[in-house]
C-alpha cells in the first residue's frame, strides 16, 4: 500500500516536468512578442507523462504552425503535431497529424498517419461489462487517414473521407474472448473505407474555441476491397458550442457515434483516454452505438495560465434504440492551460480526470474539444 501511494504521488511530478520543458521551449516564442506578428512557429520538447492506458511514458513531441503563402493574417492556421513515445508497459507510438489550410482558407487538407506496437486491455462489448472482463492483448497497426474539403461560404466544409489500416494480432490471452474467434477484428487484418462528411465552424480558433459552433457529419463505408477483410459502416456525429462569459469560456460537446455490419472491435465506438470523458481508461467500454455528452468551463487566470473544470457522461449499447437514461457512466476533473503562444491561442493542457477510485492524468497540445 506504502509504495502504491509512492507511485500516486509521483504522477502530477512527471506530468509538470513536460510542462516545464515546454516553458523553456517557448521562451523564444515570447522573445518575437514584441516583433511584428510572425506567420508561424515551431515547438518541440521532451515528455515525461503518466495516464492510465501507458503508466510512465517518455519521448519527444511537437507542433509546427504557420499560414501558407500569402494567405492573409486573418486566416486560420494550418499545422501539424507529431509525438514519438515509448511506455512502462512497452508501447511504441509515431504519429504526425495535420490540419492545412490552402488557397486562402478555400480548402482544407487535413488527417493523420501513425503506427504503434501496443499492448492494450478489451473488457468485451457492452455498457455493462466487469473489471474482471479484462484481458490483455497486443497488436501493431499501421493507420492512415485523409479528409479532402472545399470550403462553401464563410463556415461550411464538406468533403470526402479516405482510411486504411492495418492490425496484426502480437499475443492473445488462451482463455480470453478473443482467442474464441467470435470478436471481429480479433484476428487482425486490413481495412480500407471511403466516406463523406460535412461541418459547419465558425469557431474563433481551432486550438483552443472561446465563440462560435462546430457540427459535423460523417458516414464512412469499409469495403473487402483492395485487400480489406471486413465489410461495414459508420456514422458519427459531433456538435460543440463555444459561450464566451466575460474572459472565461463556457465549452459543451455532444457524440453520437454508430456502427453496423462485419465490424471489428478495434473499430466499435468507444470512450475514454485522452478526449472523451476523461478518468476512464480508453476503450473501456466499447459496442455498435455510443452517446456522450461533456463540458468545460475554462478559466481565464492570467495572459498565459487558466484552469478548466470538466465533467461529462457516456454510455454504449448494442443498437441506438437500446440508449437509456439510466445507462450513463459519468467522469470528471480539473485541469490547468498554459498558453506558449497567446497570440495563436496555443495551448498545452494537464488534466486530472476522475471516474474512479484512481485518478488519471493527461498531458498535450490544444483543449480537449
């Protein structure tokens, strides 16, 4: 019990080592402040963390920010954020995700690429399963995804939505569901999708929103084409609306999430980690229809320093016709923003969640939602 404690008490420590290192790696961003504007900058800085999916985690991350060409200075950022990172529980990620806006904001490029070797957790599908569900797998995946968009009017963008990937099973618990051959997905294998989506934003900053709404529309069919071993569909919908209340923010998100046919599990709606109801573990519950709904109320301490209380709850079921009141999982938490560049309104986020008898600590780029 002494060393477990031991162990809790240290993790808020690892966290501020990051936020430390990335202080120092924006001194010289604060330096240019009294230079004319820039059209971008560039961060990178070491990481120590700690958060329930990885335990102790260590590497490097980054974020490269600027604005095409001439685009003018009232046109929205584009950018990419790339993290390289090993675990305690030896897991290896690289992924890089990017958001780039051309022609002058008429069109926008934007999706991720990302391989990881992980070993993870699968409690079975439903809004009901135990602690005692667990098993433990491991599997590498190869991950691309590409969001193609015109931008119509000042706040409308649709587009198509293209993704492959790759699982490869690594180990499998003998007496677990997934070795029974009943969960798809739970031998591996390659999915290749195409989709359309739409969504409307007019948010005032796409890093950290103090006004404005975003919704968005996707619906996503994978196909046993080209390769891919599974045949099913997806449809996600996202709405977020930003309250400013004098100089602090008021931010609520709602999550519909469905899937239907031949769907792998690693591919089911979930909730979880980084996002989406902080305090539980990612995937922790996971079937074909997910309803979440969360909020913030951020405050404003200082140009560079603010706290955020958050709360949320979510729940998963096996169709949307079985979604009830009394089905919800509830999570919340508190956190502290530190903005390296208050002129772009980028921000670096710890967050403590609580859904547990446990609390989780999170640490990134850019709010929650």
């Amino acid at each position: 019990m002494v060393a477990a404690t031991r162990r809790n008490a240290r993790r808020p420590a690892l966290a501020v080592a990051f936020v430390l290192a990335l202080a120092a790696g924006s001194l010289r961003a604060a330096a240019e402040e009294a230079a004319p504007p820039p059209r971008g900058g560039f961060i990178i800085a070491p990481v120590v963390y700690y958060t329930p999916e990885t335990r102790i985690a260590w590497g490097f991350v980054g974020i490269h920010y600027f604005r095409f060409g001439a685009a003018a200075r009232s046109a929205r950022l584009s950018h990419y954020r790339f993290n390289v990172i090993r675990t305690q529980n030896k897991q290896s990620v690289a992924q890089v995700d990017y958001e780039l806006y051309l022609a002058g904001g008429g069109f926008l490029l934007d999706g991720m690429a990302k391989y990881s070797y992980y070993p993870d957790r699968f409690y079975g599908n439903g809004n009901r399963t135990r602690e005692e569900d667990r098993e433990d797998f491991t599997s590498s995946n190869w991950r691309l995804q590409l969001n193609l968009q015109r931008r119509w009017g000042d706040d409308l963008f649709a587009g198509l939505h293209l993704e492959t990937y790759d699982v490869s099973m690594r180990a499998r618990q003998d007496d677990g569901l997934l070795a029974g051959g009943t969960i798809p997905g739970a031998a591996g294998g390659t999915v290749n999708g195409l989709g359309v989506f739409a969504k409307w934003d007019n948010r005032d900053n796409t890093f950290s929103s103090s006004r404005g709404v975003y919704a968005a529309l996707s619906l996503n069919r994978f196909f046993r084409l080209l390769g891919g071993d599974h045949a099913f569909g997806q449809l996600a919908l996202d709405a977020r609306g930003y309250w400013p209340l004098g100089r602090n923010v008021l931010a609520l998100q709602g999550i519909f999430r469905s899937a239907w046919g031949d769907c792998p599990f690693q591919a089911l709606p979930r909730f979880g980690g980084l996002n989406l109801l902080r305090g539980y573990f990612d995937g922790r519950y996971r079937d074909r229809a997910m309803l979440a709904l969360q909020g913030e109320y951020r405050l404003r301490l200082g140009r560079r320093v603010g706290l955020c209380a958050f709360a949320g709850m979510a729940q998963v079921q096996q169709k949307p016709a079985l979604l009830e009141l009394d089905g919800f999982h509830a999570a919340g938490g508190a956190g502290v923003r530190y903005k390296f560049n208050p002129r772009e309104n980028l921000v670096v986020r710890l967050d403590v969640g609580f859904a547990g008898a446990e609390p989780a600590f999170y640490l990134t780029f850019a709010e929650a939602f």
